[in-house]
C-alpha cells in the first residue's frame, strides 16, 4: 500500500517537472505544481485532474517565481497556511540561457544574475521558508534537480576588471553570485568578458550541489537531502529561448539521438529520488542515470560551498543560524499519514 506523500514541485507544469507530477499523480500521491504563470498553472491543473480523480489524489497550483525574492516570500507563506505539513520539496525548475561572454546580463529585479537566481537563489530561499512544513512530517525529503553539466564548471574563465579585479576566475567559486549582481558589478553589466549562459548553467547546477551537501549536514534524519540528474532530456521548456529553428531542432530532432532521455524516463529517475525507498535510505546523495553516483572533485569542496553558503544567505536575506535556531524550535513530528491533514 502507498503511502500518499504531498509534494511540491518547481516548474511542475511543463518537461520534466509535469511528467514528475503525472507520475507522482498515478502512484497515489498528491501534487503542488509552483509556477509563476497562472495561466499556464491552470492548463497543466486541468491536463493533469482526471489522473489525479482516477488515483483519488489532489492536484493544485501555487502562484511562485523564483526570478524574484518577493515572490518567493509570498508564494511560501501561502503554501505554509495552506499546507502546513510537507513531505517532499522537489526543486525542479531552471533557466539556461543562450547568451555570449560579450552579451550584457539579464539580471532579476533583485540586481542578481538571472540564471543564478532562478536555478539556485530562488530555491535556496524557497528552501529555507519551508523547512518548517518539511520537519512537521515524520520523513521528508527535499530533492534538487542537478545536472552532469555540474563537471564542466571545472574550469577558469577571464573576466574582467572591476568588481574583484581581472584575471582567471575558477567556475567553482562562489565569488559569481556577488561579481555578477548589481551590488558587485556597480553597473549594468560587469566589464566583459563574463560566463556564457551555458557556463552560468554549469556554475548553478554546482551550486544545487554544494547546496545539497551543506543542507544534508545540517538537517536531522528525519529530513533527507538529495540531488538527482534525470539525463540529457531535450524537447522539454528548458530549450525556450532559442532562435526559432534551433528550437524546433532541439524540441523534434534532439530527442532522436542516441544517448538522450525520454521525458518519460527522465521523470521517472527523478520520482525515485522524491518518494523511491533505497533513494530515501540515503541523504546527501547524488544520483544519476538511475544510480547513486560520484559528482565532481569541485562538488566536494567544503570551503567553497560554505562560502557559496554564506554569500547566499546574504543575497536573499536569510539568518546565518537560521536553519540551527529553526532546529531548536521545532517540535517532533508525529507519524500520522498525509491524508490525515
């Protein structure tokens, strides 16, 4: 018998994150899709309610972007008086960008990087605001789609001056969150040269990585911690923003080459890591193509992720013991089941 769990899911109403929905739906659990678009939320509700009826689940929306902080904030504390118990936070959406080392910057009406933020920011603060609702459950999990493209940023770029100097600057540093925002910059955009958009996207996927680490260490055991790739998936809205026929390319012929991931397939590995039994005897853990494995040396390194840490906190506003004085305060959950709430 299944256990129905509530789950959360960034960017649940298109790709991976609307396949993870359908099949979290068909398993018997019940689905939060978190997406800035109310339009769009509301087609992926309608497309998805007759799974959720058949299953005697529930399906809803929550309005959130994580493109900006104030959003988040918002969106959170609605989910929170709504749902104040939650068993697994599945951070799912993402931006990669097409953008040259010569283009200016897009930045988030925070003055931070917008791939940075929406990849890693938004849901580092989302993250925080529902600890609460994660250990009021007797086990819960938070899961962060990471990616494989996390060991290219093992390399060093030029960048230019201001804002810390120029010279080669590792893409394992922590240092992009602050050189790229306004705040570091001082100016619309940073002296180029800067990372292209597909390094901004290896750089953010480390960062969920060094992210998971840190959060797993920290968490107790009733609150597991891990990060999943679901594979080279093309066809899905992470390909948005291309020129047209590139984005037909990318949407009908990629997803016949050898080596690529069904949408299918791709949401099934990340299922595993939300509500499958041996992903969720581990915390702290990476798992890619279907398996626990290693990530990158540079995905190891503690002072860099506790200085990503810190830079983060202060980025979004977050208490640097916040998450030990939220530990102190929090009572025990109990065992009762979801449906229960």
């Amino acid at each position: 018998m299944v256990i129905a769990k509530r789950v959360l899911i960034t960017g649940g109403n298109t790709g991976i994150g609307y396949e993870a929905a359908r099949q979290l739906l068909k398993a018997g659990h019940h689905v939060i899709i978190a997406c800035r678009d109310p339009k769009k939320a509301q087609n992926a509700i309608d497309a998805l309610s007759p799974i959720a009826k058949a299953s005697g689940t529930s399906v809803e929306s929550a309005l959130l972007d994580l493109a900006s902080l104030a959003s988040v904030r918002k969106g959170a504390a609605q989910i929170l008086e709504s749902h104040p118990r939650l068993d697994v936070l599945l951070c799912n959406a993402g931006l990669l960008s097409r953008s040259s080392s010569a283009d200016p910057l897009e930045r988030s009406e925070d003055g931070q990087e917008l791939t940075l933020q929406v990849n890693h920011l938004g849901h580092f603060l989302l993250v925080h605001l529902l600890l609460p609702a994660l250990l009021a459950a007797p086990s819960a999990r938070v899961v962060m789609v990471s990616s494989e493209l996390h060991r290219q940023a093992s390399k060093a770029v030029t960048i230019g001056g201001g804002g810390g100097g120029s010279g080669l600057l590792p893409l394992a540093s922590a240092e992009w969150l602050t050189r790229l925002s306004a705040a570091g910059g001082g100016a619309t955009s940073p002296p180029l040269p800067r990372p292209t958009g597909f390094q901004l996207y290896c750089i953010s996927k480390l960062y969920n990585l060094w992210f998971t680490y840190c959060l797993a260490a920290m968490l107790p055991s009733t609150v597991k911690v891990n990060a999943v790739t679901p594979g080279w998936v093309p066809g899905t809205a992470l390909g948005r923003g291309m020129p047209w026929l590139l984005g037909l390319v990318y949407q009908f012929l990629f997803p016949l080459l050898p080596g690529t991931t069904s949408v299918t397939e791709g949401g099934r590995r990340v299922v595993a890591v939300c509500v499958g039994e041996q992903e969720g005897a581990v915390t702290g853990a990476y798992f890619s193509r279907g398996v626990r494995t290693e990530s990158s040396p540079e995905s190891h390194d503690k002072e860099a992720a506790g200085e990503m840490w810190r830079l983060s906190e202060v980025a979004t506003g977050i208490k640097h013991d916040y998450v030990q004085q939220l530990l102190t305060s929090t009572p025990t959950p109990t065992s009762a089941g979801t449906d229960a709430l």
